[in-house]
C-alpha cells in the first residue's frame, strides 16, 4: 500500500551542515576545534550536532607557520532531527549559558608611553558602550594593535575591574550593527572604523 504525502514527511528529518575552514599550526587547529565545540555545546540539546573531529596534527600545515584564532564564534541553523530532540529544547525563556573570554595576562597595558590605566581614568567613560570604545582607541593608539580580539577588551575591562557579567561582547556587536562604530575584517577581529567609530571613542571625556 503506497504511503500518503503525509506519511512521507512526517518521516523526514531535517539536518543543517556547519562547516568551518580552520588554517594554522598544529596548536592553533586545536584551539580553534575546541572553541567551535564550546559554542555549540552553549546552544544545549537542540538535536543531534555531530561533528567529525580529526587532530590538529593531520590538518596543520608543512611548514606549520600560519597563525589563525578562532573566537567568539556564533554557531546558527543547527535544527533538531526528530520529535524526541524537538521536546527536549529548552524553553525559550530559559537564558543560555554565558559566553567565555579569556584574561591576556601577557597583554602589554604599558603602552608606547600612555598605560591604559592612565588612559581610561582620564576618559573616565560612564557606559558600557563607552567602555569598550575608549579600550578599542587605547589599543589603536598606544597598544600598538592594529586589530584586536573580544579577549584583549575583556583585558583591558578586568585591568580597570569595570564589569564583565552577562553578554559582554554585545555593545560591541550592536554599535557595529548599529553605529558603524566598528568592522571585522577578519573572523575574531576587531577594530575601529575611522569614522564615526574613531571620532566618538575620541570624543568621550571631552564634553
């Protein structure tokens, strides 16, 4: 007896394939695998993830020089595969776990003659927001970075003890989205745009 068009889609499952391409030495393949399973294993039973693991070691480079990060990484489309692990999904009320960032205690916060320290307590910023702006002008202009990672403002927060709880790289996100205030050229990297991202970092402590 033939199956009802019914029957037939109550019997598919729907799977979403993530794909990552990771570049760099042996060690940094293994940092890179082990943060993208922390961000998916943040997102809790939404169905089966399964991802093929192979060591740093198969996939580094010959000449094992290439440096890559991978951090902060969202990790979308990831569906349940059938009813069971679609009633095991956690409310939607239910918050998800706190994203991990790393303290640099080799991060130099001296600076080219202006320590962040003495930066921050002469911007004195007031909000979040203007937190992240005066770390990220700091590093530009006397860190010596040209980019930077959420990890190298999370330094910077935990040197001046400012608050880190809760989602700590959202002001960035969303003054990126909407301000312009920063870019990402690269996946984990960050940096001040010229303008207007430059301009409101240097305007802070001036009104």
């Amino acid at each position: 007896m033939a199956k009802s068009k019914y029957e037939n889609e109550a019997q598919q499952e729907e799977m979403a394939v993530v794909i990552f391409r990771l570049k760099g030495g042996a060690g940094t393949l293994q940092k890179g695998f082990d943060t993208i399973t922390e961000a998916i294993a943040a997102f809790g039973p939404q169905g089966r993830t399964n991802m093929a693991r192979v060591t740093a070691k198969e996939l580094a480079p010959a000449n094992g020089n290439a440096a890559a990060e991978i951090e902060d990484a969202e990790i979308k489309d990831i569906e349940p595969d059938d009813e069971a692990a679609a009633a095991a999904r956690p409310s939607a009320g239910r918050p998800r776990g706190p994203r991990k960032y790393n303290f640099l205690p080799d991060m130099d916060l001296t600076g080219n003659g202006v320590s962040f320290k003495e930066f921050a307590t002469q911007k004195n910023p007031q909000t979040e927001g203007e937190k992240h702006l005066v770390a990220a002008l700091w590093m530009h202009q006397h860190g010596g970075l040209e980019t930077f990672t959420i990890h190298n403002v999370f330094t910077c927060f935990r040197t001046m003890d400012w608050n880190t709880a809760g989602d700590f790289g959202q002001p960035m996100r969303l003054m990126k989205k909407d301000r312009s205030y920063y870019s990402t050229p690269k996946f984990g990297l960050w940096k001040l745009t010229a303008t207007p991202g430059m301009d409101a970092a240097k305007a802070i402590g001036n009104q």
